[in-house]
C-alpha cells in the first residue's frame, strides 16, 4: 500500500500499453473512503493518447462502458481514476467456465455490441474502440459486462492510427490500410468466436505468424469445434471475420439485431442479468471470497496508513514550531547554578515529544475519524488547525500560559486524550521563564 495524492494503492491489477493500472482507495478531507481503479501515464512520450482517453472517456455514460471519473497529475505522473470493477475480465471467465452455454454468449456478446454501438455514434465522431479483445471486456460478481480500455480510441479518419492487441487487429489494418469501425466489427468476431470455442483464433509466440494467419490463415466455423454452435450463430460470427470489410456488418447495431435473429432461430433462451450473475458466483464463490477479503483488509489498514504517513509531516511541524521554541526558551533562561538541570529538562521534553508523535499526529489525521469512529465535521477539522497554531505562534513568542491554552482547546476538539506530557513539558518552561523572570528582577534590585 502507498499514498499517491489523495489515493492509497493497494494492488496492480493490469498493464497496458500506455499505462499500469492499480486498485486504490479515495479518502476525502472528511474522511470518507471510496474504492476505485487507478491508470497511472508509464512514459511520457504516450501523454497525448493518455490525455485523449480521459477526456474521451470522461464522457461516456453507458451501463456496459468503464465509468471516468477523474484526470489529473499527481507526483509528476498522469492518472486517470475510473469506476472498480468488482470481478474479472473475460478471458478468466473462459478460462475457468471453459466451454460456456449458448445463452451466456447471447448474454455477454449482446452487452458487447450496445457498448461498441454506443461508441460508434457517441456525437456524430465516428469513434472507433481499435482494441477490443477478451482482456478488454470486464465481467462483474453481479453480471454487469463493461467495455474497458480507450486509451487508443479515437476518430476514424484522425491523423494517427494505433491499433491494439495484435491477435483482434482486422486484415486490412495488418495490411497497412487505415481502421475502420468495420475493425471494431472484425475484433468482436474474433471474440465471440473463441467464446463459442473455447480456443484462441490467431495464437502464436511470433508476431509475424499472428500476422500471416490474419491475413490468409485458416478460420474454421465454430460449431466445427463445439457442435452445440447452430449454423445460424456460425453465420453471424463468420460474416463479422470476413476477410473483406465491406462484407462484414455495416455497424454494431446491425450485428446485434442479426445475432438476436439468429438465437431465436437457434431457440436459444434470452437471460437477464440477474440469470448471469447467478451463474457467475456459482463459478467463482471462491474467487469472490478471495476479493472481498482483500479489500476488507485493505479498508482495515488505511488508518495506519494515513497515520504513518502523517507523522512525518507532524514530525516537522513539531521540530520547526515547538521543540526549536523550548529550546530558545530554555537556553535564555539559564543561570550557572542550573544550567545542567534545564539542559536535562528540554532534552526530556524534547524526547517526550519525538516518542509520543503518534498522539500528535491524530490531531492531524485521527481527528477525521478514523480512530474513534466518529466523523468530525470541517468546521471543527479548520477550528482545531487554528487553535494549533496560534498556539505555536504564542510559545514562539515566549507566551507559554496563552499557547498551552490554545494548544490543550486543539487536542480537545481532534479528541486526543494522551496530551499530558506536551502540557507538563510546556508548564516546566512557564515555571523556568517565571523563575528566571524572578532572578532577573532580584538582580535588578541588588545593583540599585
């Protein structure tokens, strides 16, 4: 776990091109906590995309698409905040339901096609996705199916023209023709039929072969690998992997309403979310268990976190402000009969106060909440702040009585209740300058 800006880390949980993205915590000023998926920028030479994909995806509003909720620079770094996931992406779902039932391809291929459709209309730009594959695709504990991933989208005819994962790149593309959205038509093919199969269509360790069997390599129809597959479904999937993109589907839409004529051909059920998620959680109980632990554990540390990372700003505060003004204090209050005494006396304070840190740092941090369970309002956050300082400023100006007051009100309000040891060391020093106030005095009425 590490702080980054306002986010706590607490795991990698994928990698692309342009950037890693993490599974983080948002804590706000009031100490409310949020779970969300960080996109942290690798290299600056991908800023351009990397900014494009924000404000692209920023404003997008679809149930089956990745929600953004944020952009900015944190540390020197380009991030992206989105909407966590709770679940996995598709190519785990396959991994572990192997060959999956033809209502669940209806299901999830559906959901596929409304999001690309969306895209592909979204303001008239003629968006194109240009990387949808199987890692792309996110499946969610409750039976949710979002598409993810736009660091690469944009307009069909726009000046540069990356494309994705190479497996799900289309024919004309490999050949060095620009992408269509009639690609983005190839790509889903590509992933419904490896649904339907169970098995990868282009797989090889060499890029150039990948390369080669997209161009002219074998593509057998699906229901010659899981004969449970209609015609009528081989007919959509091999219609949408032609060779020749104006023989595939002029659009998601189209795809979609054939592929809903088809399964009703095919007799095959329509399911609801509900229907999947059931069939989701009796396929990964396990897996499921397995995350929400971890992000109870992860809830469970934050605390600690913010603490620690607090203490070293506290530890600044308390080393610039307090401990420098007890030991000016002290040093100009000494005589030659107690010179050891008050050395041995500020060196105890300033001990007591690096050894108790962590009570300081719960004005700082605890006083959002996080160790008692009660939420303090920013009205009491801001009064306690002041009360902190103004008192610091009154020590540094030798009025230890009116500092220790305001110091104390401070402690009070954050709900601190180990503060004895500030007090006592401060009321040593008020006891030290009255004394020595008192000897300055006496010595003032001998000379007379």
């Amino acid at each position: 776990m590490k702080k980054f800006g306002q986010y706590i880390i607490t795991k990698e949980i994928g990698e692309g091109g342009m950037g890693k993205v993490y599974r983080a915590w948002k804590v706000s000023e009031a100490g409310f906590k949020k779970l969300v998926a960080i996109k942290i920028l690798k290299s600056s030479k991908h800023t351009e995309l990397f900014i494009n994909e924000a404000k692209i995806s920023a404003k997008f509003d679809h149930e089956n698409i990745v929600k953004t909720n944020n952009f900015g620079k944190i540390e020197n770094s380009f991030f992206i905040e989105m909407e966590y996931v709770k679940g996995i992406n598709l190519m785990e779902f396959l991994k572990k339901a192997n060959e999956i039932p033809l209502d669940i391809f209806l299901f999830i291929s559906e959901k596929i096609l409304t999001a690309t459709e969306y895209i592909h209309n979204f303001e008239g730009r003629r968006l194109i996705h240009r990387d949808i594959n199987q890692k792309n695709i996110l499946i969610s504990w409750t039976g949710g199916v979002k598409l993810s991933d736009f660091g690469i989208t944009l307009p069909q005819n726009d000046k540069i023209d990356p494309f994705g994962k190479l497996s799900y790149v289309p024919p004309e593309v490999i050949s060095g023709n620009r992408w269509t959205q009639q690609g983005d038509i190839w790509s889903i093919g590509v992933v419904m039929w490896e649904m339907l199969t169970s098995q990868r269509l282009f797989s090889s360790p060499n890029p150039e072969e990948v390369k080669t069997k997209i161009i002219k390599g074998s593509i057998p129809p699906p229901s010659s690998i899981n004969p449970i597959v209609t015609e009528h479904i081989d007919e959509v999937v091999m219609k949408a992997l032609s060779r020749n993109p104006f023989m595939r589907y002029n659009s998601a839409e189209e795809m979609l309403n054939a592929l809903k004529i088809a399964c009703e051909k095919s007799s095959i059920p329509q399911i609801y979310q509900k229907d999947f998620a059931e069939f989701i959680q009796s396929c990964f109980s396990e897996k499921i268990r397995e995350e929400e632990a971890e992000i109870a554990e992860e809830e469970r540390k934050i605390p600690d976190l913010l603490i620690e990372n607090q203490s070293g700003k506290i530890s600044n505060e308390i080393t610039e402000k307090i401990t420098p003004t007890l030991n000016k204090t002290q040093k100009s209050n000494k005589t030659s009969e107690k010179s050891a005494k008050k050395e041995k006396t500020k060196k105890h304070v300033k001990r007591k106060i690096k050894t108790n840190i962590k009570e300081l740092s719960l004005f700082f941090g605890i006083f959002l909440g996080f160790s008692t369970g009660i939420l303090k309002s920013i009205y009491e956050i801001k009064k306690a702040q002041e009360f902190l300082k103004n008192g610091t400023k009154l020590i540094s100006q030798n009025n230890i009585s009116a500092g220790k007051e305001l110091i104390k009100k401070s402690f009070e309000i954050s709900g601190v209740k180990e503060i004895e040891f500030i007090l006592r060391g401060l009321e040593n020093v008020e006891q030290e300058n009255q004394q020595a106030e008192k000897q300055k005095n006496f010595r003032k009425v001998q000379k007379r």
